[in-house]
C-alpha cells in the first residue's frame, strides 16, 4: 500500500519491528474483483508481540481507517513505495486460523469468489467484551458410545471403528425408514470426540439443529456441544464461535453457516439432507455446505457422512467414483421397517373402483389410508407443495392456464367469503373479479386448481372428516412435533413436525405439480420431500401407509414405492452426464444486462472445453422480446471446473479495472433452469 503518514497532525517517526517487520493484511472492506489481494503495512514496534499471524488489525485504506486480518509478517515487501503503518491491534487472538485461512482460499477459488467475501461469511463479528472474557478449560473427551444401531447398515460398525481410529472414511449413509437419525449422528460424533477429535454437523434448518443438539448433549455433555444458528444474539454467537476456536468444546452443530465452524483436529463432518436448497448460501460466492465440509475433510483427512433418507445425484457421483462408500442397510431391513407405499393406478382394481383417480387430488385410496390411521389412533400427515389457498388456477376441461380478460394475468382464488358466499376467482396482477370465467381454447366454463395450498386443503379436510382436529404447519407456523392422537396434520414439504409414535397414513398431495416444475433438479427435489414425508410413517406391519399422487409407472414413484432411492440417483446422475449439467460438468449462470454479459465473453479466457448456452432473457419481457437482464451458461468438463472459476475471476477483474457494470456470476447454481 503506496503513501508515507502525511496527515495533518501526524504523530512522531515511529520505528518498524525489529523482526519480520512487514505485516500482509486482508482488508475487511467490499472490493472489487482486480483488488482481490492481500495489502503490505509496516508494523510498529509497539505491536510486535500482539502482531500474530491471524489477529484481527486496523489500518488505513482509502484513506478510511477499516478493520482486517493480518495474514502473515514478512522481512521485506515487494511493493516499492512507501508502506502505511498498522494502527492498531485488536486483539491478540488469531481468529483466522492457518485451516481456516486454507479453507476460505479453497472456496474462493471453487466458487471464483474474493478471499475476503468468505472470511466474511466464517467469521462472526467481532464482539470485544466477549473476547475478554477469560477461556474456559476444555470439556472432557466423552466416552465412546456403543454405536450397536449402526450395526444395522452394511459396513456401520466399520465406519465407526474408523472416526474413532482417525481414518479418513467417507460415506454416503442412506438413513432406514423412521430412523432417529439425530441420535445415529450423535452417536458419530461422540465417537470422534471420545478419541480427541471435532465434529461439525451442518443441517438444513433450525428444528433440526435442536433435536440434534439435544441427541448430542446426552452423549457428550451439554458443554460438550455448542449449536451455531443465524437467530443467535452477536455476543452469544461470538462466544459460542470462540469457544470452537479455542479448543473448549469439540462437536458442532448448526445450519449452513456452521460449515465454517474452527473445529481443531477435525476428525468427523456431516452433512445431512444435502438436497435441501438451504444448504447453499445466498450470499457470494454462494458455496454449498456439502462441498465446503467435502474439501474439509479431504484437506484434514478426516471422516465424511453425507446422509439422508434420499440421495442427491452429487452424492450418487461420489459413490460412484469410488470417493466415497455406501452405507445402506439390507432389503430385508429396509421393507421390515418402510411403510406400505400406494400410487395412483398401481394396480386395476384401484381403478375399477374409483376411476376417477387419475384426475382426483384426493382419490378414494387417499380417504381409505387416512380413515384407517384415524380409527387407530394415529396422526395422518398431509404434505401439501404450497401454504396458503389455490395460488393458480386452469381450466377445467382443457387445463389452459385461467388469463384475466382485462390484463391476461393469472386467475386465483383469493380465499374467504362475500355476504356468505365464497369470493369468486380474481387477477393475480390488476386484482379484477371473474365471476363469468370463460375459456378461449375450449369455451369451458369449469376452472380447476393447478395447485391448492395448505391452508384450502385443510378446510377441505376439515368438512371432509368432522370431528377430527385439524392443525397446520408451515410459512411462520412451524410445528416441532404433534402428540399421538387422531389429528390431521397439513403441512409444506419441510414444514413436517415430528409424531410421537409416528404417522400412522401420509397423504402426498399433488404430485403432478411438483414433479412438472420447469426446473433441472424438480425429480430430485420431488422425491426427496416425498422419502422425508415418508419416513416419518410407521412400517408397514403396524399399519403405516403412504399414499402419493401420482402416477405408479414414473420413476419417481416406482423409487419411493420400493423405497430405492440410490436406485434413482443414480438414474438421475446418469440423465445429467447424458445432458452435460452438474454434477456431471461444472456449470456457471452469468446473470446481468446483455452489454455486461457481452463484454465479459469478450475477455474471458475460456478452457478448452467451454461451450457457452445463451443468452436468454431472465425478469420481464417487453413486447419485443427484449429484457433488461439476461442469462448465459457457461459449461466445461468436470475436471476443468477451477479453471473455469479462475477464468470468470480474472474475467471479473479486468471488468472491474474498467468500472464495467456489474455481473453476478453463480458456480453450479440449485436454480439452474
């Protein structure tokens, strides 16, 4: 960093440290993309012994005093000017630790993000009272839990014998039909920390930290464990976050941002429900917990666990190269403990009863399966894909998408009543009534829901089974868990609260919705809500059913009727290879106006087996066809994946250097299509 200390008022000549005098320092301050580098100062003699690789410093940039982490100190620099002076030292405490530091280059560069963007997202702002307080003696190793339920899946034993042993094993678990798999988790992570050794848990959502926190507390200690969550106060997490870093406490659980977590001697790290879209941070450079804990344990040769009652194409490629081993349970173990699974026209005598059920959203094996669990006693789950009331609507006959006449915007039912009558379809755009829907296709005069959300569904069930409680779950209404007891439970799909006992019926409503979703990964996703409904429902010998709505000869269904979801992912993994997206081939989406776009193709050095797809427009059309911001793909070989991150970094950086406008550049986006 160029400049001498010339302000007004500035203080006395001040003296360099005796050793390594030059300190390398990452400016905590956005930047742009040609900046993406560490800056040299001078340290005073005054803050040699606080200056430690790691700590938190201030300095002056831009002419603005900002904060940043010191990286490293040095006999000399290659800057040729003269160097600014370290203000200040924070705190001795290095927070950025050496693997921390290796880590946040890792993601930087698989992602082609800037090294400062993700030491932003691992490390939790400073909190100077905390950091004050004096540390707390590490908790003691725990002892090693008996593991015996992993004996239940091929090579369970093993895996656990190896975390204890401090092998690198990695494994893709497929969890058994009703497994407590928060309990099996903390039983992984007891063993790693009975041996001296860490673990970092990452799970998709708030709910399931806490029941996995409290499975891990009875193992290894309510100190033992600490739970990394966004809702934490500043002081609570950094304290938390500090007690990582310091050794005290070895097993961390926590959503997204726990993947960071400063475990020393990783020895274990899991991720669980990897498919769920949570996993991935919506921040740049958008890294997903799965990959980051991948390198993790790759780096630190510790143990991995990618584990669900589903399996991702991602980790189907994984086992499939060999990178990483099943551990599923025999068939014999997987039908003893997976409820019945029913489809629509899985057979003719369905049929021939109700031959309507191709077309109906509740068919009459929906109401059989449900009245069944009633009467024993059980609670019914109803997933619905959407919360609220119809949200769309079609029409009845042809199934053309209900226009207003007024605005061609979408007809929905906004729900409710007008002088006791229910209040008749409405623009979803200019809010205009359509009391006299007539369709233009066909000249039908039915319409039909697209797809009817929890809050109608449960007025339907309602009138449809009187006298029995109806609760909903889902939106800012989440419940943890229902009592046993005959009850009507509606929910959205990740929205499901545990059952004390279990389900005894779920009733996976429309199907057909989620399976036609225009996106690349609607099948996986589909199945892997439906494998989580599911799994919550008692086997089938105590009379636990699964009723899904759609048709038994997709797939999709065949896969969760025989409960194989491996058997599907790998399909799955075989479709992408076969159409060139990910896993298979590393793909970027380069969102922004098409001059911006343009210019960036114009000076991306491109590998060698790059292929640009686009651009199409993305956001509102006008008449023409034209949008104000576009889309392209830009897709290589797997194996030139970082070379394509690097490329669209230096890509980025040149266009900075020119003040070009702005891009936003994803690396292997969920929302691809």
């Amino acid at each position: 960093m160029a400049g001498g200390d010339t302000r007004k008022g500035a203080k006395a000549e001040r003296t360099a440290a005796p050793h390594l005098p030059v300190a390398r320092v990452l400016v905590e301050v956005p930047l742009p993309a040609h900046l993406d580098r560490p800056f040299d100062y001078l340290l005073p003699d005054r803050l040699d012994k606080a200056a430690v690789p790691g700590c938190r410093v201030r300095v002056r940039f831009s002419g603005k005093l900002v904060d940043g982490f010191l990286l490293e100190r040095r006999e000399s620099s290659d800057f040729k000017g003269n160097l600014l002076w370290v203000e200040r030292v924070h705190s001795p405490e290095p927070v950025l630790s050496p693997e921390l530091l290796e880590l946040a280059r890792a993601v930087a560069a698989r992602y082609g993000g800037m090294l400062s963007d993700v030491v932003r997202l691992a490390i939790p702002p400073r909190q100077a009272k905390v950091e004050k307080e004096a540390p707390s003696e590490p908790v003691p190793a725990p002892a090693r839990p008996s593991g015996e339920a992993w004996g239940a899946y091929q090579h369970g034993g093993s895996f656990l014998d190896a975390v204890h042993a401090g092998r690198p094993a990695r494994a893709v678990w497929q969890a058994l039909p009703g497994e407590d798999w928060p309990t099996r988790l903390a039983e992984a992570a007891a063993t790693a920390a009975s041996a001296g050794r860490g673990a970092v848990i990452v799970v998709p959502d708030h709910r399931d930290v806490q029941r996995l926190h409290a499975a891990c507390a009875e193992l290894v200690g309510g100190d033992g464990v600490v739970a990394l969550v966004s809702d934490l106060g500043p002081a609570e997490r950094y304290r938390r976050w500090l007690s990582v870093l310091r050794g005290r406490t070895r097993v961390v659980v926590g959503t997204r941002a726990a993947m960071f977590a400063p475990v020393r001697d990783l020895g274990l790290a899991v991720v669980w429900d990897d498919g769920d879209d949570l996993h991935s941070y919506p921040q740049v450079p958008y890294p997903h917990a799965r990959d980051v804990l991948t390198h993790r344990a790759h780096a630190s040769g510790a143990a991995l666990v990618v584990g669900g009652f589903a399996r991702t194409a991602e980790a189907a490629l994984l086992v499939q190269s060999g990178w990483a081993r099943e551990i599923v349970a025999h068939r014999d173990q997987v039908r003893a403990a997976a409820p019945r699974v029913t489809a629509i026209g899985e057979d003719d005598t369905q049929l021939a009863r109700d031959p309507a059920a191709r077309a109906a959203r509740l068919p009459s094996v929906a109401f059989e399966a449900a009245r069944g669990a009633l009467r024993a006693g059980a609670p019914v789950l109803v997933q619905v894909p959407r919360r609220g009331y119809v949200p769309a609507l079609a029409c009845g006959d042809c199934r053309e998408s209900a226009r207003c006449r007024r605005c061609a915007g979408p007809l929905a039912l906004p729900g409710g009543t007008e002088d006791g009558a229910p209040k008749p379809a409405a623009c979803r755009w200019c809010g205009a009534a359509e009391a006299a829907f007539r369709c233009p296709s066909c000249g039908s005069r039915r319409l039909r829901a697209v797809a009817v959300g929890a809050g109608r569904t449960a007025e339907e069930l309602g009138r449809a089974f009187s006298g029995v409680a109806v609760r909903t779950s889902g939106g800012g209404e989440v419940l943890d868990s229902v009592p046993a007891g005959p009850a009507l439970v509606v929910c959205t799909p990740g929205a499901e609260p545990v059952a004390e006992g279990g389900y005894g019926a779920a009733l996976l409503l429309d199907g057909r919705t989620l399976l036609s979703r225009p996106e690349l990964r609607a099948s996986e996703q589909a199945l892997r809500l439906w494998f989580a409904a599911a799994g919550m429902v008692r086997p089938a010998k105590d009379g636990g059913r699964v009723v899904v709505m759609a048709d038994s000869s997709l797939q999709q269904v065949q896969a969760l009727v025989r409960w194989d979801p491996a058997w599907f992912a790998a399909l799955e993994l075989a479709g992408r290879e076969e159409l060139g997206f990910p896993p298979a081939r590393r793909v970027a989406a380069v969102d922004g106006t098409p001059e911006a776009i343009e210019s960036l193709l114009e000076v991306v050095e491109m590998p060698a087996t790059g292929e640009v797809l686009g651009p199409v427009p993305i956001g509102e059309v006008d008449e023409e066809g034209n949008s104000e911001r576009e889309r392209v793909l830009v897709r290589v070989e797997r194996a030139e994946g970082r070379a394509l991150a690097t490329a669209l970094h230096e890509a980025q950086a040149v266009r900075a250097a020119r003040k070009a406008a702005e891009l936003q550049v994803r690396l292997d986006p969920l929302e691809l299509l």
